[in-house]
C-alpha cells in the first residue's frame, strides 16, 4: 500500500503544471548560474596565474618576490562563500600582514554572489514550499482525502507516502541542477575536479537534499493545521521569509552589536602608537632588521585583534541563526566547499608561521656581511616562493567541522514530520 501511495503522489506531482513550470525555472536558472560561476572562476584563476607569472619573472619590484598568492577554490563554482571575499595576495616585505586583491584594494569586501549554493537555499526551497503547501489541506478542499481514508488506509502511511512522494520529486530538479553544473564545469579546461573534489560535491549535493527535506516538511506540517490550501501557502510563505532572510540578518546585527569591532580611528591611533613605540633606546641597542622586526610584530598583532573580533562576529552569528535551516545549510556547503571563513583563518595562521621562521632566518644573517647577507636573502626568498604550499583541509576535517550542521537539518526534518505526524492524527477530514 506504501508503494501505491508513494508513487500516486510522485506522480501527481510529476504531472502537474506547477512541477514543470518550476523543473523548467530551475533549469535554466542553473545554466545561467554556473556559466556565470564558472567565467568567474577562470577570471580570477587567470589573474592569479599571471600574478605568479609576473613575480616570478621578476617584473615590478625586487620586494614583490616575497609575495604570496592564494588561488581561488575550484568548487567556490558551486559555493562562492567567502572565496571572493578573501584577499589572495600578501606580501611579507610589509606590515601589517593582510590579504588584499590582486590590484592592492583591501579585502573581505562584501560581494553578493548567486551561486549553487544561492540557488539551492532560496528558488528550490521554494519550490519545496509550493509543492508541499496542499498536501493535506488541498485534498480535504477537493475532498479525495475523506474519501482515501474512508477505504481503511491508515493516515500514518498515507502521511508517509506523501512525503517519499513529495521527496522524489524535490529531487528531481535538485539532481538537474547538480548534473548541469559538472557537465558545464567538465567542459572547461581551467575547472579541474579530483577524487577528493568529487566527495565534496556528493556532501554537498546529500547537504542540500536534507536542506530541501526540512522545508517539505515544514510545509506538510502546516498543511496539517490548516484546512483551505491558501492560508496554508501564506503561512508558509510567511515562516520561509523569516527562516532564510529575518533570522540570518538580525543575527548578525545582534552579533555585530554585542562583537564590536574597533573603529577606524582607534585603529589609527593603535598604528600611530606602535610607530611611537620604538623608543630612542632602541635605536642604540637594536640593530635595524629588529627594529623592523619589532614595528612589523607590533602592527601584525593589531591586524590580528581586528581580524579576531570579526571571527568572533560571524561565529557568533552562526549559532544565533543555527534555528535557521538556511543559515545551518549555508555554513555546511561553505564547509564541504572550503569557501568558509575557517579556510581564510587557516590561511593566515599559516602565513603567520612562515613569517616567524623568515624573521628567524632575517635575525640569524643580521650578523654577517652586508654581501653575505644579501646573498642569503636572494636565495632564502627564491626557495621561499617554491616551499610556499598551504595545506588545504582534508575531507575528514571538514566532515567533523560540518557534523553538526548535518544533524540539525536531520533534526528540522524530523521535527516538522513529526509535528505533522501528530496533527494529521487529529485533522478533520
């Protein structure tokens, strides 16, 4: 009996206008999408590429040997995140140590982007809405539900069916717009997926599955309180707004309010006083490379407080809107992605080593003969720009940092089956 119920509403759902219209929506949104994505991608691919190529020609200054570029994440084509809005480029010869772009402007600027990820949280949670708006409420305005369960099917399977039919056919415009954007990312020769790429995508993809599951059941649990189809829609939709607009946006101003972060012109003063601090004595008893050292270290450690308080701003913001399935799926897909903010932070924390052990080696040469010296510093800096790899975060990594997201979209849809579950049981047909 699961079986006929499961396929008569996939099937009704199949058939349906509202299914093709949005099917039809989704497709060409996708395709637009990632063709956008993906030119994105390849743009800032290329100036990475020719930045590399320029410092290692040695084109511009001798000081832009030590600069260091950070490439752009190939799966920010499915979850841009914060890979647009990272710096990815960083010189060591100055202070204090920041990312900025590849033509010098400052980074973490605020970019919107529609990627997957976009697509996924708003159009086909959406969609999930509008196909399971009437589930209940609808049948009991045509009044096929009376007369389904006057032939003794028990509303538990009927309730059941529904959802494993509502389910499969959610997945069939996900799954489209998955296999629109490998096919469109496998077509060009800049877009390079591995083994481990691949497994991120599957995570990905079951992500945004569990996503639009939660939203399904949302909308079969209110149909259950309702009995005309219309109210149903408009608290739904009401619910829906608050869930992927409302609660993100005030977490984050209540993050930011009670997460300050210093002003601009305390952040002058913290830079004019670190300036100040090398005191006269210094000067005599330091030699110059440490009292470059020491200025550098002391404005670093200003960049650093700021950084921290804006880390502390957007984990805070996190768990003020993890009620909301939008925000929770949002930070998963970062995750699986390695577009999230932890990735710029274990880049820093990175760079921030390298730069010790240079100001180790700056320290042990400062001794030496000004041409001994110098000889030193070409070599070490034509090696540095080799040795420079970041290690990236393994899928194990990234699994236990996105746990448990995955177990609080499992815990929406739970909830909402089981609230519809148990209203169904008293709902007046």
């Amino acid at each position: 009996m699961l079986k006929v119920i499961v396929r008569k509403e996939f099937l009704d759902q199949f058939m349906s206008a509202k299914f093709a219209i949005l099917t039809i929506l989704c497709f060409f949104l996708f395709l637009i999408t990632f063709f956008s994505s993906k030119t994105d991608y390849e743009r800032r691919l290329s100036e990475c590429q020719k930045a590399i190529q320029d410092r290692n020609e040695g084109k511009g200054l001798p000081s832009d040997i030590l600069k260091v570029f950070r490439r752009p994440e190939v799966l920010s084509i499915f979850s841009q995140g914060y890979d647009r809005k990272f710096g990815n480029t960083l010189d060591f010869s100055s202070a204090p140590l920041r990312l900025v772009s590849y033509m010098g402007e400052e980074s973490l600027q605020d970019f919107s982007s529609i990627d997957f990820e976009f697509l996924v949280r708003v159009i086909l949670s959406l969609s999930a809405v509008f196909l399971a708006y009437d589930v209940i409420s609808g049948e009991r305005e045509a009044g096929t539900l009376r007369l389904t369960l006057s032939n003794s099917v028990e509303r538990g399977k009927l309730l059941l069916g529904k959802f494993f039919g509502g389910l499969l056919s959610l997945f069939i415009p996900l799954l489209l717009g998955f296999i629109v954007g490998l096919l469109i990312a496998s077509f060009s020769p800049t877009v390079v997926l591995k083994g481990a790429e691949y497994v991120r995508l599957g995570f990905v993809f079951f992500v945004s599955f569990l996503y639009l599951t939660s939203f399904f059941t949302l909308g079969m649990f209110i149909s259950t309180l309702t009995k005309r189809s219309k109210v149903t829609l408009l608290v739904t939709l009401f619910i829906w707004v608050i869930l992927l607009f409302i609660v993100p946006n005030a977490s984050w101003e209540i993050a930011k309010k009670i997460k300050k972060t210093p002003s601009l012109e305390s952040i002058a003063k913290q830079v004019d006083a670190a300036r100040l601090s090398v005191k006269e004595k210094d000067f005599r008893t330091l030699s110059t490379t440490q009292l470059m050292i020491k200025s550098q270290r002391e404005l670093n450690e200003i960049e650093r407080r700021k950084k921290e308080r804006i880390y502390q701003q957007i984990e805070l913001s996190r768990w003020l809107s993890s009620f909301s399935p939008a925000s929770v799926y949002s930070y998963a897909t970062q995750v699986f992605a390695r577009t999230n903010i932890s990735s710029y932070q274990r880049f820093l924390q990175f760079i921030n080593a390298k730069w010790d052990i240079y100001n180790k080696k700056l320290l042990e040469w400062d001794n030496l003969p000004v041409e001994e010296r110098r000889k030193r510093e070409y070599e070490y800096n034509t090696r540095f720009k080799e040795e420079f790899r970041v290690p990236k975060e393994r899928i194990e990594e990234s699994l236990d940092n996105a746990l448990v997201d995955i177990f609080l979209l499992f815990l929406f849809s739970f909830f909402f089956y089981f609230s519809a579950y148990l209203s169904f049981l008293r709902y007046e047909v």
